[in-house]
C-alpha cells in the first residue's frame, strides 16, 4: 500500500479577518496534514485570528499582491513538505468543504492540477452572483485559452486550485508576476510542460466580504492574460525564450 499523501491547504489572505474562520472551520477533518496562512499587509485582524486558530501563519512586512502572496504560499508549503498543495482563499467566496474531492484526483495520480470550476451551467453561474460582464469576459478567455493550451478547461480563471509537489517543483512560479496575472502564467505554464488539468464543479458565493477585482481591474488583468497567450505561442514556436517556461529545476 502506497504511503500517504502529505496534503497542505494555503490560504492567501487580505483582509480576511471576518471570513477566515468559516473558511478554516468549513475543512473537512482528517484530510488535511497542515494549513498555511500568508497574510499580506492586511489592516485588520487576519495575522491575529489566524494564529488564534492554530494556523501556520506567516505575515508579509509589505503589501506584495495577490501573485506574490501565493510565491510565498507555496515555497512555505514546499518547505513543509508538501505532495499536494490546494490553495482555498480565507474569504468565504469557495466551498472548502469540497477539499477532499478536489485533491482526490492528485492523490489517485488522475490530475497533476486540478481546478475548482465556477462554471457549470450560464444560468447557475449568473445565479450564484457572478456578474454578466465578468462571466461573458470568462467565456470568452477560457475559450481562447482552450484553443491556444490544447485544453478542455472550463474555467481558467478560478482562485480555487490544487497541485501537485511536482508541478510546483517544476514550474518556475517565482519567476512570475506578482499581481492576477500570476494565476493565468501558471496555468499557461502547466500546459507547456505537459501536466494533466482537471475541474471539479465548485459553488461559489458573491457577497460584500468576499473578494472580487472590479471592472478596471479585471480589463488590466484580461489585457494581462492575452499577452500571455501571446508568450506561450512565442515559446511553442520558438519565436521568443520566456523566463515563464524554464524549468525550476534544470
């Protein structure tokens, strides 16, 4: 019988403090081995209710963004030794009660990254709360990315992840933007080197506390996106040598 997985959920967290222990309560016991916070900057609470529930807790000197929150997530993971990695953010805005399906398919060596998919149907979707803009831009880069990565993804653009020891040793993440960007060169990263992307259907909730970019912000992060694309076809093509796409351990 093969040895267990060693699974660690990483929270990358902003402002969290009203949200987070929902979030850490809403984890299935007897999954999970550890959880880590990283809290970057945040002006409430978040490091002290964080700590007050036993989390691993590590706290950012200065605001670094959503990108870099995560470079510190998973090299602490790493550190921590890992095989499985899911990221579920404080918010309250993703079900982690899902946790255990989501690393499921990595522990049964199914998927090396698996996506938490906000997109089932148009109609629950834009029920849960999603607004028309974002959901039609979503279709429409998800879409694209398809095409581009050789994928059936069905939404590239979830926060709510899980990936393997592998995939993080592999990837060059900390070469990587450090703002919303970085989700989609990781993404674009993972189809490059051939790993094996699957989704889960995942409920997702929209309320005041959780967080969500506005519209300016996600046209950045949309413009942000289509250059990447532009990147991984340049790499494929042997048009141009990216950063992106060495590997972290050569």
């Amino acid at each position: 019988m093969s040895e267990r997985k060693k699974v660690i959920v990483v929270m990358p967290a902003y402002n969290a403090a009203e949200t987070l222990k929902k979030t850490f309560e809403d984890i299935p016991e007897g999954y999970v081995d550890d959880v880590i916070l990283v809290d970057d900057k945040s002006s409430d609470d978040t490091v002290k209710v964080s700590e007050s529930l036993g989390i691993h807790t590590v706290a950012h000197e200065k605001n670094r963004g959503y990108g870099g929150n995560q470079k510190t997530c998973y090299t602490e993971a790493l550190k921590r030794g890992a095989d499985i990695v899911i990221m579920v953010h404080p918010d309250y805005q993703y079900d982690s009660r899902l946790v255990p399906y989501i690393i499921g398919f990595i522990e049964k060596d199914v998927c090396d990254v698996v996506l938490g998919t906000r997109i089932r149907t148009r109609k629950e979707t834009l029920e849960m709360g999603m607004p028309l803009w974002k959901y039609i831009s979503n279709r429409i880069l998800t879409i694209t990315e398809n095409i581009i990565f050789g994928q059936n993804v069905t939404d590239f653009h979830t926060g709510y992840r899980a990936y393997s020891r592998e995939v993080l040793e592999t990837i060059p993440f900390l070469k990587n933007s450090e703002d919303f960007v970085f989700d989609t060169e990781f993404l674009a990263q993972t189809a490059y080197f051939n790993f094996r992307i699957g989704c889960v259907p995942v409920p997702v909730r929209y309320f005041p506390e959780a967080s969500q970019i506005d519209f300016k912000n996600s046209t950045i992060y949309g413009l942000k996106t289509i250059i990447t694309l532009f990147k991984f076809l340049g790499q494929k093509f042997n048009l141009i040598k990216s950063p992106l796409f060495n590997k972290a351990k050569e």
